[in-house]
C-alpha cells in the first residue's frame, strides 16, 4: 500500500511509483485531482494508468462535489470491501494537504482494517512526508 503525497512528489518520482509498484488501483482522495507536476498532465496520468491496467478511482467525482465526509467514508468502505479488491498487488492513495484532501493515510488504514483487510507494508511518497 502506497501513500502518495501532492504536490509533494516530482513528476518522475509518480511516474516510478506506478512503474514500479504495478498497482491494481489508484484511489484519488484528493478535493481537485490534479496531475501537473513536472511536464505531466492528466491526460499522461490517465495514459499511464491505462498502459499499466491500473483502475482509477476519483472518490470525490464518484460521491458528488458537495459530499460530507460520511458519503465518502461509506463510499469508501463499500469500494474496499468489495470481493473484487484485493491487497494482492499494490494500493495507490493519492492525498493532498490535510485541507486538500478527504482522507488521511491512517484513517484509510483504520477503515481497512475494520473490513479485516489490512496492509502488510505501507509506503509513503515521498518519504519525507
């Protein structure tokens, strides 16, 4: 499982951590998902994903711009707990600035393993966070 900070990371440093690590999704919980950093744009970002079959998941656009945090919290566990989400390859969570962002890396954590799926490793990036 991977905690990615924004805008903290370079352009590159994302670029290897969905190279490398080879997620199965990448969950946005960013207020404005945004990926220009460096030369990159969303478009690349989405290019990307696609070309390493990677599901992305924009939380905020799936429960609505005005949502409070318990429509993204329940949206959230429902997405989790599905049979279909597996820990089996790596988990991608893009946050933001604590007031940028409807998530922290422990609350995730703690939602997980309420569902009894919890991490065996997690990684924040850039690890300076």
């Amino acid at each position: 499982m991977l905690f990615v900070s924004f805008p903290a990371i370079g352009e590159r440093e994302f670029i290897d951590v969905i190279e490398r690590a080879n997620p199965s999704y990448v969950f946005d919980l960013r207020l404005a998902p945004r990926f220009d950093i460096g030369q990159m744009t969303r478009q690349k970002a989405f290019d990307l994903f696609q070309s390493k079959q990677v599901h992305y998941v924009d939380i905020p656009f799936q429960v609505g711009p005005a949502s409070d945090r318990e429509q993204v919290w329940k949206k959230v566990r429902e997405m989790l707990g599905k049979p279909s989400f597996s820990l089996t390859r790596p988990v991608v969570f893009l946050l933001g600035h604590s007031a940028s962002s409807l998530a922290t890396d422990a609350e995730i954590l703690s939602v997980l393993a309420e569902i009894g799926k919890n991490a065996t490793e997690v990684v924040q990036v850039p690890n300076y966070v």
